[in-house]
C-alpha cells in the first residue's frame, strides 16, 4: 500500500513540475509551522488576555479598597507627637525650607512598651539648608531618628536638591 501512495504522489509532482513541486513543499511547510507554532502561541496569547483581564481588575478592587482606606479619619496625633512634629516644622522654617506634605505612619511594637511614628518628608532647598535643617531636629528632639536620605539634582547647575527624608519618631505606649 505504501509504495502505491508514493508512486501516486510521485507521479502529481512530475505533473506540476518544478514550480509546482516547490509550491506545494512551501504549503506543506506552511501547514507544519502552523500547528506546530502559530496555534500554540495563539493559545498561550489569549491565556495572558484573561490572567491580564484578571489582573486588571485585581488591581482596580486594590485600588477601591486603598480609597476606602483613605477616606476613613485619620488616627489623631497624640500630644507628644504633636509638640515633636511642630518642632521638626519649626527647624525646617527657620532653615528656610517647606515641609509641604508628608506621609506619617503610626505603628505599635508588640512586646514593647512604645509606640512610632515612621515619616517620610519631601524637602526642596539647598543643601547646606537640609544639612543644617537635620543637624538642628535631630539635635532638638532626641525622640527622632534618622532612617535615610535620599537626595537628587535634576541638573548640575540647579540650585536646590529635591530630598525625601525618611524619620522615626519614638513615643511611649501612652503618648
């Protein structure tokens, strides 16, 4: 049976000639490719569509969920940490830089009897200005700990440093 298929075969070949020949390996090759290549990528593309689809709306709950999270009241700041964020204030003031806005954290350390405050400050001077500006908080106010500072200067001749300054502020579990 095998050599009938092949002398059959053989013989429409001879009849389309060279050009013909070539036209129906490239189909045959064509035909190969696509089910050992294209249809397996396709399948794998649209897996990706629906985890991304998936993605997307994870990440839009996450993002409800953050708003939420936001629009609930702030935990008041107690006084101690009140006269202790005043201060930082008052040292950037008198140094001539804005603390604009920041962001403050409020965590409990279980096991200890205390309390922190983690704060990140966004700072736009001069670097003499936020050197002086740290060496008088943390001088001030022995509560503050300096985690990290992180400068940058858009251009060599710009003047003034963006800084993000990154505080503890320790308090006792009554503060």
């Amino acid at each position: 049976m095998m050599p009938r298929i092949y002398e059959t075969l053989l013989y429409h070949l001879q009849r389309l000639g060279r050009a013909g020949a070539a036209g129906a390996a490239l189909i045959a090759a064509a035909l190969i490719v696509e089910t050992a290549f294209v249809r397996p990528m396709q399948a794998e593309r649209a897996e990706l569509a629906g985890r991304g689809e998936q993605l997307r709306l994870a990440s839009m709950a996450q993002a409800r969920a953050d708003e939420t999270v936001q629009a609930q009241p702030a935990v008041p700041l107690s006084p101690a940490a009140e006269a202790a964020l005043r201060q930082l204030f008052q040292a950037a003031e008198e140094e001539g830089l804005s603390l604009d806005q920041g962001d403050y954290k409020l965590t409990d350390e279980s096991g200890a009897n205390r309390r922190r405050y983690l704060l990140t400050l966004p700072v736009i001077g001069p670097y003499p200005a936020i050197r002086a500006f740290l060496a008088k908080a943390l001088n001030d106010d022995h509560a503050i700990a300096l985690n990290a500072v992180e400068l940058r200067r858009e251009a060599i001749e710009d003047a003034d440093l963006d800084a993000v300054l990154r505080f503890t502020l320790y308090l006792g579990a009554e503060s």
